[in-house]
C-alpha cells in the first residue's frame, strides 16, 4: 500500500477535495494528517477547535481514503510555552531551548505532560472511533534535531529520583558507580548533577545512567500517549514514526508498547550527511542512489522492533533540504526505494509529502507535486509503482507475500551505543557504522537478515551475528545459549557489564562460556594505521583497521578448543572459532569481512552469492515467494535469475536505479 | 590623491609636525584622524577636551594636508559602558560582549544613540567649519568583528516595534510568516523573540525580518550622524569606510545617506583567510598579490554605492595581522594597488597606517614606516605613486580621467546574500564566491564592469548580469524592463519572494516575462560530483557543479522561443536564452562561464580579449581615455597596446606587479 | 629506582599486603599513593579518617617499599563544594565547572585554599615523620583538563589587586597597557575584566598580565603546599608530577619551590593527539614508539627545572585511554622509555599504574596489570628492566652515573610561549613546536641537551640555542653576556618587550648587541608556502617555512661585523652571523636545521654525528660514563660503538625498541 503526508492545514479548504481524488487517483490509498497541527485544534489552553479537522478527516474519508493521526506534541503552542516556561528543554550548557520551531519541550516536564494527555485525550475521543481514521502516529520523531537529551531542573529532579529508586541508597550508588576513583563520594541523591560540565569527563556510571534515564523518559512519555489511544481508539493500531540513524533512546524498548513500527526514508540525506562514517568515496559514489545497504538496514531493524510490522511513514520523494548538498534522485530511485521497503517486508509506503510547501523551513524539501501543484517525477513513480503493484498482487496470491523470518540475525541493542559514545576509546568507534558494516557484508552475499534485540528468540536461526555488542546482558546470554546456529561476534562483544565498567575477569565477558579467551588489552588504530592480516599458511588475506581486541587463548580444561583461523602480521589473533562461535578480534576491509561471514555462514549450512563482484551496487531481498532485486550501481547488473523462471517485475538485466522480482520456489 | 591614517593620541606631540611634514613630502595630500579618540576627547560624561585635537588638526592644516575627520563612535569610552550596561551588545547565546576593545555597543541601545548624538555634536560644531577639515567618516567598518547582529533586551524591543509597524497586526505577520507549517503561531508582537536558539532553525522570514531590521537599525543609526554632521559641518562630503567581503547590512541604502563610499582594501587577508569561496590552489597563488579581481570587484561595487565617488580609506602598505597567515606584499604591489584603484576610479587612497604602532591589537600591522620610524617598503612606493600621479596629471587634462559607466553592469543585493545563508540547500552556494566568479569571467575577458544596486538605472548597459539574485524586487523588475542590452542570470535568479519563500508559481519568478521556464526543483553537489556540460552536437565544453536549476521550458502561447544552449549529461537544461536573456541554470567551471560571457558579450555588441591565456594575473580597465594594466601573475604579461601608441605608465611587458597604462582613443 | 603509582582505596584491604610483596618481586622499591583520596581521609569538613591510610602505609612499609605520598587537593570532596561553591573554577565563557571528576577547583578560591590548608597540615603532621615516606607530590598536574586559567570573581577579584599592586595607579595601567589604542581607557582597577569576551581580542598586555597573574595563582598555591609540608615533613623532599607538553604555568618559577621536578610520561598519548604541531606522516611513523625527542626533551626539561633531580612520577606502561587513538606500545618499548628515562638522568621511574581499574573515566588505561591481576606485557618489560639495573649498578661505581652538563643549552621560557599564543601572527607558530623542532636537530646529531631556563648559568656551555625566545629578560641579556660559547637565536627571537610590545627599537631588541641587525617585517607563510634558502653561491640547500624575520642589516661604526650565511630565493637573509652568535631568520626544514645546527656546533668545538642517514629513528644520550643508545626507529639500526668497547646493555645492533649502553671514556 501507498500513502502521502499531507497538511490540510497549510492549503485552502477549497483544495482538499481535489487533492483528495488526485491522491486515490495516483493509487494512494492512505494519507497521515495533523502531527503538528496543535495550535489549530487548541488554539488556547483547553479549548479546542475541531470543525476544520471534521472537515479535512471527512473530505479524504469520502475520496476512498484512510486516515493516520498523528498526536501534534512535536510542537506545542506559543500560549502553553508562555504559561509553563518549564515546557522548554536546555542544552548541555544550560541554554534553554526556544520556541519558533518545533520539539521545543523536555520530556520530564510536567507541564508538557499535563497539556499532552489533554491534548490526546480529547483527539481521541473525538476520532478515536471514526471509520476512516485506521491508525495513530504518537508524535513525529521522538529525538529529531538533538532532543532526546534535556539538562532542564525538571529533568534533574526526575534523575535523582530515578537514581534514588534504582539504587535505594546513595552508598549503594556511590559503589555501583566506582566513586572510588578520583574520591568523587556524593553525599546523596540531592547531591547529583549531570554528568556535563565537569573539568573533563564524568564516571561512565554516571553518563550511562543519565542514558538511560533519559531513554526511560522518552519511552515513559511515549507509553502515556499510547495508553490514552488505546483507551479512546480502540482497535486502532499505534504507531511512532522513527528516524535513521538514531540511537538515542532505547527502540526496542519503545517498540514493546507499539503495534507497528514506522521510520522515515530519506537516503539521499543519509548517505549525503547523516551517516558520518561513510568515506568520501561512498558519498560520492551513492549520491544520486543512496547506500544500497542503508536504508535495507533500518527496514529490517524497524520490522523488527514492530513485530514484523513496519511501515515507511516518510519516503524521500525528491531532494531533501536538509543534508549539508542535496542531491536529486537518479531518475527511477523513488520506485525503486519503494520497491525495497516492500521487500523487506514493509505494508505501507507512505511518501513526504504531497506537495512542497514554497514557504517555511522545509520550503526546499521537495514532494509528490511542486509548488505550483504540477506533479513531479517522484509523484510519477509512485504513480507507477501503484500500477504495478496491483498487477502484482492481482497475480499471486496473498500469501505468497508473507514476510518470513530470515536465516540471519543480527543482534543491536541500544545501551551498547551509548557505551561507544561514552568509552569510545578510538575516536571513529562510535555510532552505526560497524553495525551497518557488518550488515553490508551479509547482503553483499545475498542474504536476507532480520535486524534483532538482544531479547529476540534465536534459537532458529541458522546465523547470528553480533556486530557491537559491548554488553551482553544476562537475557542475550541466554538467547545465544538456546541459538543452535553459527554465532558471529565482533570486536568489543561482551565487553562491559551493564554499568559500563570492564566485564569480570575479562571481556568477552559472558561470551566466555562460548570462547574461553581474554581480551588482555585493546588497540585503537587511527586512520591509515593497518596490520596485514595473515592466515597460518602466512598468506596476507586483508588487513585489521580501527580496532584490535588483544586476545589471549585460556587453558581449555573442558576440552574447549581455540583456534585461530587468521592472525594480524605481529601474531595477535585476527579471528578465532571455538565450536560454533567465532569471534573477530579486529575490524577488516569489507572485501575480508565478506569472506568471514561468507565462511560462516557457509559452516551455517547457508548459500551465498558474491552480489558486488560485478555489479556493487545490487541487493537482493526474498519476501515470501518472491525474490527482489534492486540495483543502487551505476552500471547495469545481470541478474541470477534461474533459467526458464519469468520475472513478475523488472528485466533480467538491470539498469541503474532498477528494480526486478521473480518467483521462487518456497 | 593619496592621504594616510594617523593617530595623533597615540605619538608623542613633538613628532606631530616632523610627522605632518613627511606626509607632504612623501606627496600625500590628506590624513584621517580620530576615529578611535572618543575617551580623549570627551573623557568623562560631556565633559570634553578639545585642546589636544585642535593642536593636532593646526599642525596637520599648517602643514598643508587635508584632513578627514572621523566620528569615534566605533569606541564607546568605559564610563559610558559603566554607566549604561545598556550599550553593550549581545551575541547570539546571549552572552553580552564585554568592554575593551572596539566595536562593543549595540546599534539598537537608547543609551548609546544618545551619547553618541552628544559626540557627534559636539565634535561637529567644533570642527565643522575648519577649512583643512576637508570630509567627515562616519564610526569605522560598521559591523567589523561581527557586530552587525545584536541579541541584547533592546534589540529585541525594538524588533518588535519594527515587525508591529510592519505588520500591523500579529495575524498577518502569522500570514506572512507562514506559521501554518509546524503550527508556531506567535500570539502577539511582544511573545516574538530571535531567531536562534530553537531546537532547529526557525522560519525563514523570521530569520529574513531579523536580517532586515538589524540592517535598518545600523542604517537608522548612521543616518542620525550623517543628520547631525550635515547640520554642523555643512559643505563638506561625508562618508563611511565599509569592508571587503561584508554584505551584514544593506550598503546600498546606508550608500544613499552618503556623498563618497569608502572601503579599506586588504588584499592579501582576504586571500588567505576572508575569502572563504577560495580554493587552497587559489590562496597559495595569490598569496603575495591579492586576488586579480577581489580589490577591483569592491572598487566597482563602492563606486556605485557612492554614486560614483569612490575612496579607498585604508589600503594595506605591507604584511596585516589578522588573518591566519600574513604574507609580504610582492614588491610593487603596494604601488599596483594603488593604481589599481585609480584605475577604477578612486579620487584617494589612504594608506593604513603612517607608521606601525609598537603596542596594542594591530602592533603586527605594518604601515608606510617601521615603529623605528624609518620609512618602510610601502612607503617607497607610496612615494613612487606621488611623483607618478603627478607626473601623469601634468600630461593630461583632467577630464580625461573621468570615469565612465561601464558597458557591464553586475547587480548585486544584500537582501539575496541574506537569503542564501538562511536558506542556502548547497553548504557552498552563501557568500561572495558566485558574485566574484562572475566578476571574475569578465574581467578576464577584458570587460570593464559597474557593480550596481538593483536599482540601478539599467538601460544604457550592454550587459547586464545577474550572478545570485535571488530576489529579484518590483523596482529591478522594471530596471530590466527598461533594459536594452542582454542580460544574463546566475542560477537561483528570481526564486524567492521578498519575504523568503518560493516565487510564485515557481522560480525565475519575474524574470520568467523574459524566459519562460519553470524551475521545477533543484539540485546541489558537493564538492567533487560534477556532470559534463554538452552542446547539441555532443561535445563537451565543460562541466557543471555545485548547483542546478531543473528546468522545464514553458508553453510558449506568446510565440516566445527558448533555446537551449548546453545539457548536462542527463539532459536538463545547463544553459537557455530567449530573447535577448541568458539563464545560466547550473554553476561551471571557470573556462566554461567565461566562454558563456564571452558569448553574450558578443550578442551585446562588446568587444573582448581573453587576457589569461597566458597571464592569468593581467586585467585592464579603463578610466576616461586612459587604459590601466596591472599584473597579479607569477611571470612577465606582454600588454595588448596599439602599435605606435606609447606608455604614460609603466612598459608594455610587465613584469609581476607591474602597472601600466596609455592612452586610448575616447 | 623503579616505582609504581597505587590506589588502597580502590582494593579490598586483604590485597594491599599481597601486592605490596608482588611489586618488590617486581623489583620495584616505590609507591605513590593517596593524592585522589580527599574525601577518603576528610569525609566531612575538619573529621579525619586516618585509619585506612596508615594501615595502607604500614602494609606498604611492610614490604620494603618506600612511600611517595601526594596531597589530595586534585580531588576536593562533594562536601567542599557544597558549602563553598565559590571553590568551582569558572571557563572563559562564564560557565561554572561542576564537581563530579578532578581539578574542579580555582586556584583563586579563598575557600579551597583554606581547605588545602587544612588538609595539607594534617595529613603532613600525620605522616611528615614516618620513616617510610621518602617524599611527598603536592597535588596532581597541575592545570590537566584546562583548569589553569579560571574566569571566576575570586578570580577577578585577585587579577584586580595584583594589578594594582604591580602599577600602582590605573593610569600607570593604562599607560603600560597602550590604551591609547582604540581609546579603551580603564576608570579605576576595579573597572578591569577579564581579557576575554570582547567583540576582538583584548589588548595583548591585558592578556599577558592576565597570564602572568594565573601564573603566579598555581605558583602561590603550590608554594602554600611545599611550606606547610616543610614545616610538618622536614627533611622530606617535595616535588610535583608535571605533565607534558603543558606551559600554562611559569614552571620555572614553581621549580624555584621544589626539590624535584617529577613529570608524567605518556610518549603514545603525545604522538597521536597532545603533540599538535606534529604532522599526519610523523603521528603514523611514531605511533607505536613514540616521538623519539618528544619524551627525551622533558627528560631534559623537568631535570632543569628540579636543580638536576629529575623523576619519572607517572610512566605509560600499556595503551592509555585519553588520545584519540590509543595504540599498543611496540614490545620493548615500556623497558626502552625506563632506560632513555635513565640515561637523560632520572633518579626513579614510576609506572602508572599498577593494576588496570575496571571502572572510571580511565578503565580503559592499561597498568603493569590486567584488571583480572595477571601481569601484562608492561609488567614484564619493568621486571625486567628492574633486573637489568641490578645487574648494571652492580658492575659499576655509583659516580659513574653521575649527571653532568650538557654541552649545549636550549633556553625555554613560559612567558615567551604565552606571547606566541596571544599575538601568533602565523597560526602554527605557536605551542612547543618549533623549540622541539631545534631539540630534535641537537639530538640527531647525538648532542646531549639541557633544556634550561633563561636565569641559568650559560658561561659554561659551548652552545646556547634559543628557539623561541619571543621575549629575551634582562637576566637573559646578562646570562648570554657571560656565554662563552656560540648563540643560536630562531625567529622571533628577543622581538618583544616584557609588557608583550615590539622590542625598542626594534627586534631583537637586546640581542642587537650580539647582532647588529634589525627586524623590519615579518611574513608567516601558510602551509605549502615555502622560498628556496640559497647559498652565496646560488646552491639550493633547503627551503624557508612558516615565518620570516626580514633583516636589515645595521650599519656597524662599532666594526662589528654581520655575515649573511644564506639568502632565501628572493634575497632576505635566511641566516646571519656576528662575532659568535647566529641568527636564523626563518624556519627551515628539518635537514637543512640540522646542517645549521652542525655548523654552528663545529663552530663552538663540538662532536657531532649523523644518526638520523640510517636509522631515523635512533638516538644517544649520555649519562656521566655511559653512551646509551635508543631506537624508536622501524628498522634495526647499527650502532658507533668505537671498537674494542665492550657493551653492558643490549647489543650492537639495535632492534626496533632496543636499548643499549656502553662505557666511554670520561
Ligand atoms: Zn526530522
Ligand atoms: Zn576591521
Ligand atoms: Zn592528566
């Protein structure tokens, strides 16, 4: 299914029902309406208007079409700022944030919470049962424009409090957080400050406490809102459209009160901008295309963190207006992004938006139609891409497209980012690049991958993969006990316990039942620093970069064995298995990483495919019967598809920013 | 005439006279003084001292020179500070800037505007009548240090009153504002605050209105010492020395308040630091010359600011001490300066500064001598360029050096720069850098060039181009309609609305009456993707970088032909003409955009030259019947002179640095 | 003497005794302890918790090891804070540090000197006589984290009176200052600020006097410490752990205090971030080494400033936590910074620290043990160098090691790098590059250097460099009278007067007498600028960078006589010599520094050595009778050991890491 954002709001009434029947007639059949539209519904506190949101849910309605509300607290209204100043988050030093633009609360404040169950109560009461109305966005971007994290008085009452309820007793705190060190004793709970603005940086314990605080509050706020919907919009699923690249507050966590889970695509930005550990190669190489492997990413983390259900609330249909150059989209990306997100098992493909707005901050940020209403390459593909999908569905049976589980995990957890950031330790150690990095190895080899939490059953999959798992908290222990699969895990797994300090006696930690050795020591390598990595045969296969874990072999009196399959030039191991697990000690160049993890998952019983050896970029992706192939590269790509199988979309040979689908057999 | 700055209150008095007769000798005929006396001559609240600056002026006056005497306004005394916290300004994190330096009052401070009409008043009724006072300076590089924007409780009160006048009421400034788009509906004048420090950027006609009214306040409070001065000292030419490579306020309309504009020229910190569009090639180049076209592009924009009456008030005579690496002039380059300005029709340079001061901020600032007093690189050829102007007058009439309107006039706005630094989409497309590339283009092809308001009277020029004028307003409109030659736009020409949205329907906005084209979206690269630009037959000419316009050519009922001159390689329009206007819709390579002016050059009638093709530093430009040639380039230039016709300047092989100039038939 | 530095408040109790036996096993003979354990000996205002303490001490004691004991004051407690919040140091943008890490204190604090007080005599009547406390550190690096300069109103309160102590009458301010320059006259002392927050930098002498008062802050503080330590500890040496590459403070001055200067010595956090003027090449070439001057050149500086006692406090024994990158030491190289500690005359090396902590800021700073207490590969290196020392001093006579002068003098001043800093003219001509540039020349032709301050007794040494003295003191001027031997002189060289004006009447100001020239101009020159330096006879020998002094030779009635040895390509002399004293007018590459350098050492009688032709990365020191040698180079590297000399450390030819010794001929 197809959608678009609209904002009935920003255009004159006479045109919303044009609109509306130029929407069904493109082939959208769902359109997300109202998330910032607060001060239109309550202009002043308590009292509300809602003849114009009648109107606008009744004109789209009656075209045919449904409807996803979104709650408008991403941007509360001057009068509830003036009232309750305390509505307004501060920086990390101590600016308070204004308003004029939008995200401008903190989510401890109680004066925003008040005004949101206010808000949403009365939303959903109003349209909680209306037929057209067939889901809930909770806010739009938890997080968006550095907002996750407040340093607002009200946000350090509610720290001491948590600390205060999650320790009992300040010695109980004052141990947990090692205090010992450096004889920072606090006196009590009242005492505690962020941990921002020392001298130099404060206690891990402490940043990873306010961390997780603060990813306790957004979830918490999220929950409130949530709770509300259910209670007036009963049957109606809820949903939060999440961002890429984002790690701030605990996802998972957030997705256990959701139905679905949403994301907004915008590849052009990422690969241009946000996705800072891309070389200037890939920038340049994927500008016009996106990252083939970016946006595949965050389809399958978000299926995940949904349920299975993932929708793409937000797809970049033209330049963006926010990445440092904005690039256009090589022409025939806009269904082949679509495309993808359906391969990878997504129900809904929802475009930004209907039509550019020629005014505001997002006056740049291109839509479906241009300002002057024409309608824009993007809204031509979309309207392709809803031809086609009819002639598709028409052809297969339903579930034909049922979206399976895949043969590969690979395990994200959030509090392993924010340990990065905190104890980076090599300055480029940080963010999703080594996830994404691992990822791209696996879909480089053809294979499909679900994204999981360290709380996601693993016992069936046939490999898993462990790409930064700093912390391997006691409920991934078991998970990977019951895995009977190959398990991969990278550098720094298990290397911290859950208070951010170094895991007894010796990373890996608990992944030490699995692989009976210790990480001695590590080394961080800054760009250009390489070990020629070697195999016993002392042939150099690649080489180690950015990061070294310095493993010592334990004694194995269990009759454990150790081996080391390749070392780093000095002798330190590279990459070591033991059983079913291996364990890489190093980062590698990506031609290397492809090799290990096409061997394991060749020990895993899996095929693989080298995809890029001609065509870079070409991805593949099999949602229930049918196999997807979509090509990011710049030249055409020859597709493996089996003699005498017809392609239900597509052609064999694939040009730039094509996309292609065949059956296979189940 | 040349003329020099010089602080008496900072020699002792003694050396005044020997001063004022090395002046005359050297041959300079004028000295600026007193722009930075303020707590000298009124060192306690209105209580003043004039006994030391009227023996200074006696002694310069006796001595023959000319004095130009500046308002001190640029140096606040600390009593005033101390008395009123009031005048000091405020940045944008909302720290105030502290006393004890220059520059630190706020343009909007009731306080300030009082002391400083006292000052002025004062100093004016005491001197405004002196025959050697020859021209008064208003305060001193407005803005330097970036001062221009002010966040303190007075500048924003008086945001206020300047948006209530404007609007008249908070629903239309809602309206105009556009405050539908993220619901940021302001409740009233008094609730508006600044642009910054909202979580995201704030909209762009705040952002727009803020530049505006700053830009309105420094005019304001200029105009207040232009009143004052024209009451008090009338008869005589007041002026204000404004910087290179500063568009903060509108110049253009402080230039209408004025009788000269004066600028200081720094050629060789704007090549390493200030000139932020350079290329590291670039800054290594030019490094010991300045830039072959920055110093001439600020005469010719002062020029037009000051109704054809240009002075250079401050002209660099050796090594600076601001920017990050400060070069040694090449030797002649002092003197090429100087006649590079006359060249471009300055009526005075004055060289910064007379002797270089041991002490203080600039003690690393040379000037014409050495703190030892002994007379420096500079001042030998300050001396050389005496005896040559007089030399050079005596063999002409005057009227021969009148300066002339040139065949090409380049408009420039500051309301544009505004708008591509709030809403710039390319990280690379704010500053001067497309202006002075264009400059550039027809300065290399021998062209002379006006750098005019966009009200400007634009009907006798043969060309007319347009680099980067995003808004093209009612009044430049008609100018184009009254325009007779060919005109030429950059990309983005005519996108936006006065108030910073899209044009309506779509860009070029007005100047679609002259090509009716659409511009449906736009694209920007970073640095490094280029597509190859190609004519119909297919060769390549070139290529396009960091912005596109994509273009879609009208319907053209009225039977008004577009033609398109050159593709990028994916086909959208590089280059189209209609008429007698060019549209560039993408940014080239230098080669390319000069060949492009070259083109319409021609179509306009004017002869050209391409003058780099084998001395990339040569450039010519002609005042009255005089042709001038100066040479920025690494190695010798031979000079384009008619057979037979003889030098009255310099030889017709030029060596680096060299100048020259004859006679050409009127 | 080996040590190592250890924390008791951070172990169980039961291990103390335990590892106090494993670090005489060790071979180790010290222990540093307590300097971060305020909170642990005062847990509320004025009540002493000596318990643990003494028991730590006397379990030390116990086994044989000598105690170092440090004051805590690093470390002030949460309760300090609390009631004196005034004891928070404050940053240059008026933002108060928090507690919650280390050196969260101003040194203008009353409140925190009192409390130093208080703590600094109890603890030292507690333990001023204990027979195993062989020596006590005050504090802990001094200014670590920025915490030098404090922008707090004691702060400003104390900058007020020490000014007005040192002028006496704010017009004598004033007049020292040039306020005359932009006219920014200060009322009273009381009107004075901070040098920082003014629109443009403050004036110089402000911000020079500003860095002397801090200056003189730490210097009062320390000396505070040292005298209350005498009175309770005598007989007790006091020193101080500086750190490296720091000048904030005047550590000459703080020597004048000491008994020993002790520095801490982290050779791979310096190559890979501290050591900013290194370039990309160097950092990667010296990762895993270290610089091989960087370390020798603090060796030799802190052995100055301790009147010739010198001790390592704190030595890198693994990879450390705080660079950007943390590499792993090559094997060897733990034992190979102990014994070039040695050879540059330590009395003691202490490792830091004795076992890895597995939480805290640094839990990822290696120690000579793992976390889980097996000996790391630091451990076994200091074991072994402990033996090696047993078996060396075991074969010769204790005077045999005996320090001696060094042939040549390299004067350092703080208040020169303080100058460079305020008035840098070329951006990289600030910090400690350009005197260890000179350093390393001396060293690669197998010099010993002492590092010395500009008050120390020059008339024994046969070569005198002075890299950077920006301000040559009346002291100095005496000194380098008395000097015998040949002066060196780098750019900028006696170029500013005390109060940080242009020398009288010009530079070099008091090094005129040596060399009668005068420096007109200077020009900086961005990176890639570069003039060829010739010699007389048009021979290309090197090429002249970053900066030049443009000379003028003086006329010489007094006969003394100025050679120019090399001109760059554009004719200002390179290099000129007088009498005995040289003048490098410019920066030059490191070869042709090194041919300089050798000249003038040949010229003052002296021995020199290529090391660097093969082996780059070798070097020698002697040490009273033993030539060591060190290489921190990649390949192997023969040694000159003159035949028939037998060695008594390593071998001949020296791996990478590799140390060796041999006896020579006093
Ligand atoms: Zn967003
Ligand atoms: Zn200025
Ligand atoms: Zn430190």
């Amino acid at each position: 299914r197809l959608g678009v954002c609209y904002y009935p709001e920003q255009w004159p009434r006479e045109r919303w029902a044009e609109d509306a029947r130029a929407m069904r007639e493109m082939g959208l059949s769902t359109v997300r309406i109202a998330e910032f539209a607060w001060s239109r519904m309550e202009p002043s506190a308590g009292r509300f208007e809602w003849e114009w949101l009648d109107a606008a849910i009744d004109t789209l309605a009656s075209a045919g079409l449904q409807i996803v509300l979104g709650t408008p607290t991403a941007a509360p209204p001057q009068w509830l700022v003036d009232a309750h100043p305390d509505v307004l988050p501060v920086d990390a030093h101590g600016r308070i944030k204004a308003f004029g633009a939008r995200r401008h609360y903190c989510f401890s404040s109680p004066s925003m919470w008040a005004a949101s169950e206010r808000i949403v109560t009365a939303m959903a009461q109003r349209y909680g049962q209306h037929p057209a109305v067939v889901a809930w966005q909770t806010d739009n971007e938890y997080g968006c424009h550095d907002t996750t994290l407040s340093y607002s008085p009200a946000a350090l009452s509610a720290f001491r409090r948590w600390l205060a309820e999650r320790y009992g007793s300040i010695e109980a705190m004052n141990e947990a957080w090692g205090t010992a060190f450096w004889g920072v004793q606090f006196l009590s709970f009242e005492h505690v400050g962020f941990p921002v603005g020392q001298p130099t940086s404060a206690l891990p314990t402490h940043a990873m406490d306010f961390r997780r605080f603060t990813s306790d509050q957004v979830v918490r706020y999220n929950r409130m809102q949530v709770g509300l919907l259910r209670r007036h919009a009963p049957g109606r699923p809820v949903l939060h459209n999440f961002m890429g690249l984002f790690g701030e507050f605990d996802q998972h966590e957030m997705g256990q009160d959701l139905d679905i889970a949403a994301w907004d695509s915008y590849p052009l930005g990422h690969v241009d901008t946000a996705a800072t550990f891309l070389s200037e190669t890939e920038r340049q190489q994927w500008a016009r295309t996106g990252h083939p492997d970016i946006s595949a990413f965050h389809h399958d983390l978000y299926r995940g963190i949904g349920h299975g259900r993932l929708w793409v609330m937000e797809q970049q249909a033209g330049p963006v207006n926010w990445a440092d150059w904005n690039a256009l989209p090589l022409p025939g990306m806009v269904r082949a992004w679509t495309w993808e997100a359906f391969a990878h098992g997504a129900e809904l493909v929802s475009y930004f938006r209907w039509r550019q707005l020629p005014y505001g901050q997002e006056q740049m940020h291109s839509g479906l139609h241009r300002p002057d209403g024409v309608r824009d390459v993007g809204g031509e593909e979309a309207a392709q891409v809803a031809k086609e999908i009819d002639q598709l569905t028409a052809a297969l049976s339903a579930t034909m497209l049922d979206t399976a589980r895949a043969d590969v995990a690979l395990v994200l957890d959030y509090p392993s980012l924010w340990m990065a950031q905190i104890q980076p330790q090599g300055k480029d150690m940080v963010g999703f690049g080594v996830a994404i990095r691992y990822y791209s190895a696996l879909r480089r080899l053809g294979l499909n991958v679900d994204v999981v939490s360290p709380d996601a059953d693993l016992s069936a999959y046939a490999l898993v993969v462990l790409p930064q798992s700093l912390h391997v908290c006691d409920r991934l222990t078991e998970r990977l006990q019951d895995c009977r699969g190959v398990i991969v895990a990278g550098p720094r797994a298990g290397s911290k316990t859950a208070g951010l300090a170094i895991a007894t006696p010796l990373p890996p930690g608990p992944l030490r039942s699995h692989l009976p050795v210790r990480v001695r020591a590590v080394e961080s390598m800054r760009p250009g620093r390489a070990y020629a990595v070697r195999t016993d045969a002392g042939v150099t296969v690649g080489h180690s970069l950015q990061w070294r874990d310095l493993i010592d072999l334990d004694p194995t009196p269990q009759g454990q064995e150790v081996q080391v399959l390749e070392r780093c030039e000095d002798g330190w191991p590279a990459r070591v298995t033991s059983g079913r697990t291996d364990l890489h000690a190093t980062l590698v160049n990506d031609d290397l990483l492809q090799q290990w993890m096409q061997d394991a998952a060749h020990r895993a019983g899996l095929q693989t495919m080298a995809l890029c050896a001609h065509a870079p970029g070409l991805r593949l992706r099999r949602r229930g019967a049918l196999q997807f192939a979509t090509n990011h590269g710049p030249g055409a790509a020859k597709l493996p598809v089996p003699a005498g199988v017809p392609l239900v979309l597509g052609s064999a040979t694939l040009p730039p920013g094509g996309v292609a689908a065949w059956v296979v057999s189940p």
